[in-house]
C-alpha cells in the first residue's frame, strides 16, 4: 500500500503523470464511468430521435454502414492509423445518403465524396472528432460484456460473417426482418440488442452495466499497482550507478 509520502511524490511527478495519460487501459476506465449525455444519445437512437454533425442532417450508424466502411479500408474503423479527409469524406456521404442508394460504384465513391465534408459547411478536424465519438457511443454497449482471458489481439473484423451473425441474433430478439436490421437499425441499438441476448445464458450476472462506484476503485486499485511498480524503478534507477 502506498504511504502518503508516496502519493505526494506521484502527484508531483510529471513522469508519473505522463504515464498515466497515456495508458490505455486507465482511458478505457475513465470512457467506462455512467455517462449521462452518452445514455441519451443511445436512447435517442434507440427511440429513431434525428441527428446532426454540424448543420449536416444524418441517418444513422448501422450495421451495413459500419462493414462497408470496414471492406473498403476506412481509417474510422480501425484504431491504429489517423484518419484522412477522404475518411471523414466518405464517412459523411455514407451517413447523408446511405448506401442503398448510392449513385456510383465503389471504386468511384471516392472521387464522389470528395470535399463533402467543407461542401457542407464543416471543419475536417471536428468533424473528425464527432465522428469518432459517434463510433465510441455506438460500440459503447459492448463494455458490459466481461473481459475474457486469451482474447484475441488482432484487430476486429467486420466482414460479411460478422454482418450476417449480428443482424441474425438482433432480428430474432427484435422481432425484426434481418435486411431492416442490417439497413435501418443503428448500429448502438443492434449492440444493446445483441448484449441482452448474451444475458440470457448468463448464469452468474456478469453482463451489467458496472456502477460509479465499482469503475472508481478499479481506478484507484489500478493507479497504485502503477504507482508501486513506478516508485520501485524510481528507487532502482537512483542505485544504478
């Protein structure tokens, strides 16, 4: 257990600080904690409410949305690589026009949506960043889901498999047809249906939304381990000379 002087020390500590800014799973913690305006949003879409980015009247995120993007490589579906204007281009015309009724061919679109973005009034930088909010909130009700040991480390794939396997489960617990729920559905609701499904054969309760208070001493516990380990390579660095 770390003593007060201790923690002193770690406050003061622009390392310290550094490291815990920049630590992943400290941010996915923090993203964790109840979100009042992040519930509404999900709740709005769930009840069909209507969006906007900027000016922009949208349609929303849906499943089909989210695999076309993901076949045709776009940056908003992977965490490793920055976005693009052409990205953030693309990623608008889909939510303004759908793609059922898409006017042109694929290997045409990006010639199509280029400068959609500043066309309709928006900076690229934040219309990047509500974009990229839009995804979080959508892939937000997975978080109930239990973290599993040995998951898998490659990134996720949204391909016809993954399209087909999720719009199935949702249309049966939604009493919908599965091409409505691939189309129509946003993609956050599809989620909330899909987790509700999981609960189902969860015998011991581990699919919930986790409180406050639960994510708040997962927090604490996390930055003392990091605290410890960093104050022990503190004192090693200091005798290793």
């Amino acid at each position: 257990m770390l003593t007060t002087e201790q923690r002193i020390f770690l406050a003061r500590s622009d390392e310290f600080q550094d490291l815990l800014n920049a630590d992943p799973h400290l941010a996915e913690l923090n993203r964790s904690r109840y979100d009042h305006n992040a519930e509404f949003f999900s709740l709005m879409e769930i009840l069909r409410g209507s969006f906007r980015i900027g000016n922009l009247p949208i349609q929303p995120l849906t499943p089909a949305v989210w695999a076309f993007l993901w076949g045709i490589n776009n940056r908003y579906t992977t965490r490793i690589r920055e976005v693009t204007e052409s990205d953030t281009d693309i990623f608008l015309y889909l939510l303004a026009n759908g793609i059922r009724d898409l006017d042109c061919g694929v290997e045409e679109l990006p010639a199509v949506a280029s400068g959609f973005c500043p066309a309709c009034g928006l900076d690229y930088p934040a219309a990047a960043k509500e974009l990229m909010q839009t995804v979080e909130l959508a892939f937000r009700p997975l978080e109930m889901l239990p973290k599993t040991e040995g998951s898998s480390s490659e990134p996720p794939c949204y391909d016809a498999d993954w399209l087909v396997r999720l719009c199935s489960v949702v249309a049966q617990e939604a009493n919908e047809k599965a091409a409505d729920v691939m189309f129509n559905l946003p993609l956050s609701t599809c989620f909330f249906y899909y987790v509700d499904a999981m609960r189902k054969n969860d015998t011991r309760g581990l699919i919930r939304k986790r409180t406050s208070g639960e994510i708040s001493r997962e927090i604490v516990q996390y930055v003392d381990a990091l605290g410890e380990k960093f104050i022990k390579e503190h004192v090693n660095r200091k005798t290793d000379y």
